[in-house]
C-alpha cells in the first residue's frame, strides 16, 4: 500500500469507522474492489483510484456534514485536509454525483469548485461504489440501483437522483467491466 493510499485509509478511518460502521463496511468493500479494478485504468492512475475509493463517503461523517451533500462536503473538508487536488475533486463527482448536486439545487456550487473529470479512473470509482452494497457486499449495477432506490423509497431525492443517472451509472459500468474483460484477455 503506498503512503497515499494509506493516508487516504487512515482519513476514512477515523471520520467513520466507530460513528458509522455500516458505512465504514461500505467503504472499505470499496476501496478492496478499487484495488480489483484498478486493471481498468492506467498504471499512473492506480493509486489515485483507490484513495478516491476510500475517501469516496468521508462526507457522510456527523462532523462533516454542511450542505447535507455528501459529495460536496466530503470535497470541501478534504481540501481543507490538503489532499489531493485530483482525488478531492474525484470524490467531488463520484457516482454522477453532478446529477444529485442539481438535485438539490447545489449544481453550481459543485461545478465552480471541483473540476469533473471524465474516463477510466471516474468510471472505475463509478463501478466499485456502484457494485458494493452498504453492508459491503456485491451487487451487479442494476441490483444495487434497486437496492438504493427501494431503501430510500419512491419519492425521495436519491431515488429521482438514481433514476435520473442510472444510464450513466450503468454505462461506466459496463466500461469498467470491458476494460477489465480487456485485460484479462491479453
């Protein structure tokens, strides 16, 4: 493990290991299948990859939460962490997370402070967190989209923000396991 993925391990660690262990589960399910993904990237890219992947749910810390955007306040508190510039702003936008921020009318506040980056390293983080349940365990992408929608029901935000990103979401997806099946071909 380099030191900033061990770093980034250490930050998650202490922001959700005893104050919310179910998610802690969640992210360290996570950052283990990053690792698995991180075939579907550059070399040069692995390691951003999977500090992102631990990183990706720091936001939903009691003591970080500002918006209530889990995205959006985990970025912030990073910056203010000096992390990364690039894993910071992955976190930012992982998970189509663009497409929740506009959802709760913070759209513009994302997009003038995190740059959004598009390709393999998105789409890998995209896979990890979108193939992992909040207890930890593998979901293919369309269950685990059921599984968030069913539990925050038929008309709360998240389910408008699944429903409306589930093309996208599914689409990184898809690339991330091509790019793999790629690989293990070659």
């Amino acid at each position: 493990m380099t030191a900033a993925v061990a770093a980034a391990r250490s930050l998650a660690r202490q922001r959700l290991e005893e104050t919310l262990p179910r998610r802690w589960r969640h992210v360290q399910a996570v950052a283990a299948k990053a690792d698995e993904a991180a075939g579907a990237v550059p070399s040069s890219d692995r390691e951003t990859l999977i500090a992102a992947a631990w990183l990706h749910d720091v936001g939903y810390s009691p003591g970080l939460v500002d918006t209530g955007f889990h995205s959006l306040d985990g970025a912030r508190w990073l910056r203010r962490q000096q992390v990364d510039e690039r894993v910071t702003a992955l976190v930012a936008h992982h998970s189509c997370a663009w497409l929740e921020a506009e959802e709760r009318g913070l759209g513009q506040a994302l997009r003038e402070e995190f740059e959004r980056e598009e390709g393999p390293v998105t789409d890998a983080l995209c896979y990890a967190d979108m193939t992992t349940g909040p207890d930890g365990q593998s979901f293919e992408v369309l269950e685990r989209l059921a599984e968030i929608c069913s539990r925050y029901g038929p008309e709360h935000l998240v389910t408008r923000f699944i429903n409306r990103a589930e093309p996208e979401i599914v689409a990184a997806v898809r690339r991330t396991e091509q790019r793999l099946a790629r690989r293990s071909l070659a």
